[in-house]
C-alpha cells in the first residue's frame, strides 16, 4: 500500500499550480542544428545566497539534478533550508523531502534560521511514491531531499540505504525532476574516507556534484563544486557559520589574516587560488626536537608535499630540519596544497628553527623543485594584486630562470608598492627573506639586500598592521 506524504508549509504560502514540463519529455525530440539551440528558454533561479550562486555560475537551473555531500554537522541541512527560504522570498516554491527528521524539528531550526517563511513546504516521507506524489501535487520550483540514502522503493525488496536503493531512487528522482521540471537537490552522505556514499554511479546521474567541508569545531566552511555541467568546476563559496545560521564570507582574505600575531616566527604569507579567487592565508610551522624517528603533522597542506619540502629545505639550503618533528598547519581551517603554497612552507620552517620572524609586510610565491630552483606559478597578476590591496610591501617570488643570480626587485605600481623580491633558488630566497643570519649558519657568502629592505637581524624592525598600530619586533640570532 502507497504512503500517503505528510505535507505542509511551514507558513502560509500562495495557492497552488499544477506541474509544468520543461524540455518535453525525457529521450524524446528530433536532432537540430547546434547554433539553433534557444539559450534563453532556461534560466538559472539565483539562491539569493551569494557563496552558493558564485559555486553555481547563476543559481539552480530548472530540471537540474544536484548532489550535496559532506560530513555530519558541516551544516549541509541548514545551508538548504537557508537556500530554500531565500528562493521563497523572491517568489519561489520549495519542498522539502524530510527523509530523516520530522517535520516539528525542521520547523524549530527553521525558526532559529529565520527561515519560516511562505513558500517553504515540508513533507515527511521516506518511501519514493510517496516523495513523487507531493512533488506532482505541489509543483514546486526546487526539491531539496535530506537525504538520498534514507529513501528506498519498497518493490526492489533491498533494505533502505543499500547500493540498489540508491541507485534506483536516485535515478528515478533525477528523470522525474527532468519531467516535471523543479530543481532537484539530493543531500548525500559521506564515508569515513570522505567520499559520498554509495556507488559512483550516483555522481554520473546528476548534473552537480557539491562538496560541503568544514570541520564543526570551526566556523569556517567551504562549498566546492566539484562537477557542473552548467558552470566551471573548481569554484569555491566559503561560509561562516554562526547563531543565525550560515553566512557568506565577502572578504576571505582579511578573515583568514585577522587574528595573525605579527612578528612571530615560524609564519608566513601565502596566496592560494580558490576557484578563480585569490585568498591571503598564513603558514605556521614548528620545528621541535630531534629524534629517531622524525614526526611530521600537517593541516591544510599536502602531507606527502611538506615531507619533501622538509627534505629539499635540508640537503638543498642548508636548513637542519630532516631529523626533528615538524608541525605544519594552514590557520583558521583554510587550505593551501597547490605548489605555490612550497616557498611559504620553506620560510615558516626556516623561521622556526632559526627563531627569526619574517616581516609582516611581506609574503611568499612560488613552487620549490628537488634542486631547490624556485618555480614560476599562474596567476601571479591577481595573487600579488590581492595581497597589494591587503597592505603588503614586499613579495618573495621566483626569479628569472637559467642559474642567473638574483633579478632586480620589481614594483607593482600605485600609492602602496609591492616590491616583487625575485630568487632563482631556496637559498637565495632565504637570504632575501632573513639576511646574514641563516647565510652565516649555512656557510654560504652573504647575499645583497636589495634597497629598501633591511636585513631582519639589523636591531628592530618596526612593522605596521593593516590598523596602522607600530609593532616592534624582536629579532634574534641564528642559533
């Protein structure tokens, strides 16, 4: 016998309309020529959730099948219903398939989120008859189902949850939302690996695939797309989650750099590219005592990428770091595993070990190779762009190639110069960065500082915050 849904707005909404069908039925139409596709009988329906619409290129088109994964507690239920009340206030009908909760408790987060607004519907189902007759009964214009994993069809006869349950209810869900044309968003559980649980199969029925991450202990969240057949993948939405729910991140950079200590060693700035947005975050490193059988911890890198860089930083620069426990961590959750992330990694453990800090005013670029040469890395112009419009004066990136020594320091202009500092290799770089005190521990002959930049261990260097506060900070001696 067919479950009957248990349907019903979480506040008063507009009456009801009947199904619409778009792009006729599924299979069904005659070839045409590809330059007379009408590009405009779709649009994107805009969340009304920035982060989210820069990860869709526009919004959720109508027919489309989407797949949000991520662990328990990352907050994938609260971003949804956040998405779907902000689509019912600019006119939009969402439905909300409660697969796993009932509808008293969606209504109570709902509430705290400010989220109990016409035009958001809740229905407890789990059986998929009954989620396909609330779908044709309500027309909604989005369908969000929490989740996918907690529906089954009773005629396949596998228990709820089960590769074929999954499969099946997926793929039905999919071709139904095509039909009858809402959006379709289908909330996927993770394995303890990280993937999404259940078969592959899953990621190749639907249009999208989101990747929700963040760990609950922090504020800071990350939505990555990971497939989109209507937008390029690789973009990231970040998101700060608070007492009211999610909040999109407008200026990541500055919430990544503002509780930075400033002058303290083993620190350095990098900019990473998220998507196609460049974010200033700073690498801390500690370098701890020797033992038999070095440590290595790292968060927000690639583990296997900083034992090299250890490696490199010792037998290439003259850095004594391959015997002692290392602690490498990206700060505030962010993540930083591209190459151009290798030089900051190398100047956070030099400062480490020597005790010296780096200038706060300046950052590193750059990949570091098995030689030890400094390599060129894309997107120069808007990483150094972004740090320049933060406050930084002087940037450490690779040099000229070829084995030629050091390039002159170049300027990107404008009222607040950023000096570009170029080096050919890791121990050029490190002189540029700490002047004579590592050339001194290395035994390598002193390296010029270019004009203007004034060695570390000359006294005190005074520093200034983006507040325009003075910091003293201390230097210390190469030990």
């Amino acid at each position: 016998m067919r479950e009957e849904p248990v349907a019903g707005a979480l506040s008063a909404a507009a009456p009801l309309r009947g199904p619409g069908l778009v792009g006729g039925t599924v299979g069904a139409g005659a070839p045409v020529a590809l330059g007379d596709v009408d590009l405009d009988a779709h649009h994107p329906m805009p969340t009304g959730l920035g982060e989210l619409d820069r990860v869709l290129a526009g919004g959720l088109l109508p027919g489309s099948a989407t797949l949000v994964g991520g662990e328990p507690g990352t907050g994938k239920s609260t971003l949804l219903l956040q998405a779907l009340a902000s689509m019912a206030a600019m006119g939009k009908r969402g439905l909300l398939v409660a697969a796993e909760e009932a509808a008293h408790q969606v209504r109570r987060r709902a509430a705290r989120l400010g989220a109990d607004v016409p035009g958001v519907y809740v229905v407890e189902a789990t059986e998929l008859s009954a989620v396909e007759v609330a779908v044709a009964d309500l027309a909604p214009d989005i369908v969000v189902v929490d989740s996918i994993q907690a529906v089954s069809d009773p005629e396949l006869g596998s228990p709820a949850g089960s590769l074929a349950q999954v499969r099946a209810c997926a793929q039905r869900l999919v071709a139904f939302a095509k039909v009858t044309g809402p959006a379709l968003v289908l909330v996927g559980h993770v394995t303890k690996e990280g993937a999404l649980a259940g078969p592959r199969t899953l990621e190749h029925l639907v249009d999208t695939v989101l990747s929700f991450e963040g760990d609950r202990y922090l504020a800071l969240r990350a939505l990555r797309a990971m497939k989109h057949r209507f937008g390029p993948t690789g973009e990231t939405g970040l998101f700060e989650m608070g007492e009211k729910g999610l909040v999109g991140v407008a200026d990541p950079s500055s919430l990544f750099l503002g509780d930075r200590l400033l002058g303290a060693p083993g620190s350095a700035v990098t900019v990473p590219i998220e998507g196609y947005r460049p974010l200033l975050v700073e690498v801390q490193a500690l370098v701890g005592r020797s033992s038999a059988v070095p440590r290595r911890f790292v968060t927000g890198l690639d583990p296997g990428r900083v034992g090299f860089l250890v490696a490199v930083l010792d037998r290439r620069a003259g850095v004594p770091v391959g015997d002692r426990d290392v602690y490498v961590s990206v700060a505030g959750g962010a993540r930083a595993c591209e190459p151009a992330a290798d030089l900051a990694v190398c100047l956070a453990l030099a400062s480490s070990m020597s005790g010296v800090a780096l200038r706060c005013d300046m950052l590193a670029l750059g990949e570091v190779g098995l030689g030890g040469e400094l390599r060129r890395v894309s997107g120069m112009t808007k990483r150094l762009a972004e740090a320049k419009r933060l406050g930084f004066r002087h940037a450490l990136v690779p040099g000229p190639g070829g084995g030629r020594a050091c390039g002159a320091p170049r300027e990107l202009g404008g009222d607040d110069t950023l000096r570009q500092l170029p080096g050919t290799t890791l121990s050029e770089a490190l002189s540029l960065a700490f002047g004579d005190h590592l050339v001194a521990r290395r035994g390598a002959g002193p390296t010029r500082l270019p004009d203007g930049l004034a060695s570390p261990g000359a006294g005190e260097a005074e520093c200034r915050d983006d507040r325009g506060s003075g910091v003293h900070i201390a230097r210390e001696a190469f030990a």
